[in-house]
C-alpha cells in the first residue's frame, strides 16, 4: 500500500482507513467485514469520518451525502438523510447518531443491539446539544452544557437500566 498523500487514518477494531481529504482517495484494509473494503467509494469533498467497534460512516457535509460499510450497517444508511447535517457521532459497537445542530434533528441507526435506537432519536429537538457521548451499545447521552440537560437517546431497556427511565434530566452543579 502507498500512504503517499493521506492526510488521516481511522478504525474499527478490526479494520483501518487511511484517507486523503486532499484527493478524495481512500485505502481501507483488515477485515473486509468490518470496514476493511472501502475500494469502490469516492470520498472527494468528504469532511468527517467516524467509526464504531465494526463500523464507518463519512460526511460529505457540503453535499449532505453519508458512506457507511462495515459488519451491521454494511447494507448502507439509505434510511438516514444527511442533508444539514452539522455532526455524525458514534456509539462504541455500532451505533450512529446524525445530528443537524441548528434544526435539533437527530437520527440513530445500525445499532442492532439494541432495538428502538431509532425510535428513541425521533421527534427530539436537539438543538440546543453542546455535546454527545456514545456507550458500547448504541445508547447516546446528549447533553447542554449551558443548563445541564442530558436527553438519553436509547432503547426502552438500556433507557430503563442507565437513565432509569427519563427521556432527560438534568445535573445540578456541584
């Protein structure tokens, strides 16, 4: 493999990525399964790239177009609409969160572990997130650091056993 040009390298657990944001070109290698085969994409103009244990996604956010390959989401993310998106974040195994910061709109995906992650980002208004932390299994936390509101974007179960339940709460300083 030539590195010659590439400007980042990312990775799952089982997989890398070296990409030049200069070119558009990218190299993917390890296990095909899990993000190691990316040789038929074009990544000109691509501007994020994120990755989960098994899992890519790519942001062109001048184009609103999104690349996904890996083991659970390696059907694509034709269901997710990346126009505006501001932001692409990810759980630990193979979540993913789409985020338009300046319309609150967020949409989750490919977190199979975890059944109604999409359902649990649906009709939020985010737009007041400063920052998103992901778990291992597909469970966002959402938080305004200006109030201290969290949103806990998960399935019913993860949402019962770590947020005990809420939708949001919010931390009082200490």
């Amino acid at each position: 493999m030539d590195f010659t040009g590439m400007t980042d390298v990312y990775s799952t657990d089982q997989a890398f990525m070296a990409l030049s944001k200069t070119t558009g070109k990218a190299q993917c290698w390890g296990n095909s399964a899990c993000g190691g085969s990316c040789s038929n994409m074009d990544f000109s103009g691509f501007t994020d790239v994120v990755s989960s244990y098994i899992d890519f996604v790519a942001l062109n956010k001048n184009t609103g177009e999104g690349h996904c390959w890996g083991a659970w989401v390696g059907n694509g993310c034709s269901q997710v609409d990346f126009a505006g998106v501001t932001d692409v974040y990810a759980a630990k195994h193979s979540g993913f969160m789409a985020l338009n910061k300046d319309t609150g709109k967020a949409q989750c995906w490919g977190a199979e572990v975890e059944e109604g992650l999409q359902a649990a980002c649906d009709g939020k208004d985010l737009s007041r997130v400063t920052d998103v932390y992901g778990t291992y299994y597909g469970l966002f936390m959402a938080l305004d650091k200006n109030t201290g509101q969290f949103w806990c974007l998960a399935g019913s179960s993860y949402r019962s056993k770590i947020c005990g339940g809420r939708d949001s709460f919010f931390f009082e300083s200490v």
